[in-house]
C-alpha cells in the first residue's frame, strides 16, 4: 500500500513568486480601499463612535476596540511598570540569590496583583485557590471538575457581579478583576488535575506553595498565555541551578522589545488609517462598504487580531523567557492559515496544549473511535464557548469550529485512505496534489474567516458577510475572492511544509 508524504511537493518558483505578489498586493489594495471609505465617512463615524485624536498628526484613532484600547490604558497606569519590575527582581535574584528566585517573585506578584486589585479582588482569588486546593486533595478529577467550573462560573452571576462592581470607582478595575478570575480558572483545573494524576513531592506545603507561584506568576496572570502546571513547576524548578549573564539578558530583552514595539506601532497604524472597529459595529456601514472594501474590512478585522496579540502575548513571553520558562510560541500569521486545525493549534498554542491535555486526551480524543474524537471536540470547544462568556455568537462561533474541525479531520481520513490515496495517486502528480490541496483549503479559509468575523463582530457581522458575499456575491464576488484564498493556501502550505 502507498502511504501519502509527509511533506507536499514543491511549486516552481515563478509560480510561488505569483503567489507572493497576490497575497500581498490584494491585501494592501483591500486595506487601501477601506481606509478611503474610512476617509469619505469620517464624519459619521467620528459623530457615531467619537474618535480620538489619534497619536499621527492628521488622523483619528479608532479605540473602538474594547480589548486593546483596555490593555493599552492599563498598560500606562501600572502594568508596565509592574512588569519591569518582575524583570528587575528576577534578574537581581538570579545572579546574586538564584536559590531565592521562585520565592521572591512569587511574593511580588501577590503584591503586584493586590496593588492593582485591592484586598478584596485579592481575597476572591484566594478563596478560589483555597477551595481548588482543598478539592484536589480529594484526587477525584470528576469532583475536581465540577467544583472548578462552578467557581468559574462565579463571574456570570449577575448578584456577584454587582457586588465586585461596587468595590471598585471605574468598571475597568472590575473588568480587571473578572479577567483575572477567568485565566486563573484555567490555572486552577490545571493544578487539581495534575494533582489528581500526580501529586507533587513534599507533602501539602510544598504543593500549596507551587499553586500559588503559578497563580501568581505576575507576567501570566492577567492574561496568559496559558501555561500548563506541570509544565510551570518543572521549568521553575530548574532556575536555581540555571544562571545566565546579565550581558545576555539585556541584549535579548532589547532585541524581543524592538520586535514587540514595532507590532505595537503596526497595530496603532491600522486604527488610526481603518475605522475598522467602528465600521463593523454599524450594519448600515457594511450593507454600503464596496466590494474590496467589504474584503479590507475582514482581513483587517483578523489581520488586527493576529498583531494585538503579538504584544499581549509577546511581552509577558518575553518575561518569562527571561526567567528560563519555555512560553507558548506566538499566535502565527492568520494570513497563512488555511484550515481550523492549524489556527486552533498555531494560533493560541497555549489554550490548544490545555484542551488537549485536560478535555480531548482524558475523554478518548481520537483513540475510541469518531464518535469519542466528536464528542471531546465538541466539549473542548464548548468549555471555550463557556470560558468566553457563552454568547449567542460564540456558541454560532463554536459550532462552526467544531464542524470545521471534524469535517477537515474527515476529507484528510477520506483522501489517504488505503483505497482513495493510490487512485489520487496515479492520476494526479505531486504537484497537482498539492494545487488541490490548496483549493480545498481556499474554501476551508473562506469558512474559517467568517467564523473569526463571528467570533470578533458578532451575529450581525457574520451575517451581512454571508449574504453579501456567499448569497448575493455567489457569482460575482465569491469567485474572485475564492482564487486570492487561494494564493494565501499556497503561501501558507509553502511556509507550512518548506520552513526557511
């Protein structure tokens, strides 16, 4: 029997070439279009959604967009320099006490975060902690579950809502604190289960103590990346006897700074030359939006997504990179992904490790059969649906993703079977093989963009976008837009398979 490779055939440069120039030309001229019509309305939108005075002379800044225009303010009231503090402890310790190093910036980002939260958002996640410990004793994943996810749900309550809201003088110091609530449910299952599984040495003190250095851990803890416990206290455990250079550290935090500076200016570029946010949040803006501009709108909506968290994530990985920890890799270029799987698993590498690890391989994953693989996907995508506030638009969102997912999942079992593979095999050449693949993966990307339009715009987004573009555009604006996918297939499936 002929097994398929491992690897897809390589295209003749010309035609990569073609490729490159596509993807990138359709994507400045989409841009382009949509920063006119972002000028011709200007004065609606600034009317509409107040925009600021942007940080580049002559333009306006769309701050639209709740989560950067939040982290970037919290970003120049404290966290930053809460950051560069963890930085200065952590090399302090570990060129004069390394042995001192996970105690003392344990300690500090219980104070950073009681700075920031106050005693009483402080106590909150300590009663969350007191009570994820007490169960895990119990070593009972399923008692563990049920008790975790209840805490979690503890922010959808609208009672104890309003009681948190109270503590605080502006509802971003709540927001604060939910967010927080919510990355250290996750760190909480995470310990409970691998405490299940296999408990740390050293009794009940030791174990207490590395839950809270993990909770704690200040570049991680208000959101993320996701790191698993295992993987935490087995990295820390090994900063006492791993000392670097103050030379090294400094020229690598120079260098991943510069990078993380340039993707902060890039992002700031795209909202203050696209109003993007503002755009997507009116339905009339996007029933008039021209054709290329409607396509602009969509890859600057993802496009945007993507830098944002290049910085939200690139800074706190930086830190720990520092400290010896092995971060999550950085979301990759949503440009270049052409299925569900590759953007759950490249994308949030972080989250996807975690679902692995604690839904899809404990429930069977793909070891029992489709139906086990269905099921664990399909609660996989639930709890993530859940964990992200379990909103009409998310489930529509999760729903789709899950299909995405197991209809990828059943062309890929379908096409390499024992009985299809050899058929392809003999009547198409490598490279021919690989142009289907590509076409194939232009309408996965075409489904996968709406999803993320959902995910990012809500119901209403994912609706116009439809009916513009896959109803009314079947033969007018589908087509065109299917052969750029395309492009972007065959770029992503070069940068996939033929890494420099």
């Amino acid at each position: 029997m002929t097994k398929p490779k491992s690897s897809l055939a390589p295209l003749p440069r010309t035609e990569i070439l073609v490729y490159w120039v596509l993807s990138f030309g359709s994507h400045l001229y989409s841009f382009y279009q949509l920063h006119q019509f972002s000028k011709e309305h200007k004065v609606g939108l600034e009317r509409d959604f107040h925009l600021e005075e942007g940080l580049l002379q002559g333009y306006h800044r769309d701050s639209s967009d709740f989560e950067w225009s939040f982290w970037t303010e919290w970003a120049k009231k404290s966290l930053l320099g809460t950051l560069l503090g963890h930085g200065v402890i952590s090399r302090l310790t570990n060129v004069y006490y390394p042995k001192l190093q996970v105690p003392a910036l344990t300690l500090y980002g219980f104070l950073a975060a009681y700075s920031v939260l106050g005693i009483k958002g402080v106590c909150v996640l300590l009663v969350h902690l007191s009570v994820s410990f007490s169960v895990a004793q119990l070593r009972k994943p399923k008692l563990t579950w049920t008790c975790n996810l209840l805490l979690l749900s503890t922010i959808y309550v609208q009672p104890i809502q309003n009681i948190q809201r109270d503590w605080y003088e502006t509802e971003e110091e709540y927001y604060l604190l939910l967010f927080s609530v919510a990355v250290c449910g996750l760190r909480f299952i995470s310990f409970s289960l691998e405490h299940c599984w296999s408990p740390l040495d050293g009794g009940a003190p030791v174990q207490l103590f590395w839950l809270f250095s993990y909770t704690f851990y200040h570049p991680f803890f208000y959101n993320g990346p996701i790191v698993l416990f295992k993987d935490y206290t087995e990295q820390m455990q090994r900063l006492t006897s791993n000392t670097s250079s103050m030379a090294s550290a400094v020229c690598h935090m120079v260098l991943t700074s510069g990078r993380i500076v340039v993707w902060w200016f890039i992002a700031e570029c795209m909202i203050h030359l696209m109003y993007m946010h503002s755009i997507q949040s009116n339905e009339t803006y996007i029933e008039i939006l021209p054709p290329w501009a409607l396509g602009g709108l969509a890859l600057a909506l993802v496009q945007f997504f993507y830098v944002k968290y290049l910085v939200l994530f690139g800074l706190p990985s930086m830190l720990a990179s520092l400290d010896k920890l092995v971060p999550p890799k950085l979301p990759r270029c949503v440009s270049v992904m052409c299925s569900f799987t590759g953007m759950w698993r490249h994308f949030d590498e972080g989250l996807y490790r975690w679902l692995i690890r604690y839904i899809y391989v404990p429930l069977g994953g793909s070891r029992h059969g489709p139906l086990y693989k269905m099921f664990s996907t399909g609660l996989a995508f639930g709890l993530v649906c859940l964990w992200h506030g379990g909103h009409d638009y998310l489930q529509c969102w999760a729903l789709m993703n899950w299909a995405g997912v197991l209809v990828e999942h059943g062309f890929k079992a379908f096409l390499t079977s024992s009985y299809i593979y050899p058929i392809i095999e003999r009547r198409f050449s490598a490279v021919m093989r690989r142009r289907c693949v590509a076409l194939l993966s232009a309408f996965s990307t075409a489904m996968l963009i709406l999803s993320n339009l959902l995910f990012l715009g809500g119901m209403h987004v994912g609706r116009i976008f439809w009916k513009r573009v896959l109803i009314q555009g079947w033969s007018t604006t589908f087509p065109p837009m299917l052969a750029f996918l395309y492009c972007f297939a065959q770029v992503g499936l070069e940068q996939t398979s033929h890494p420099p």
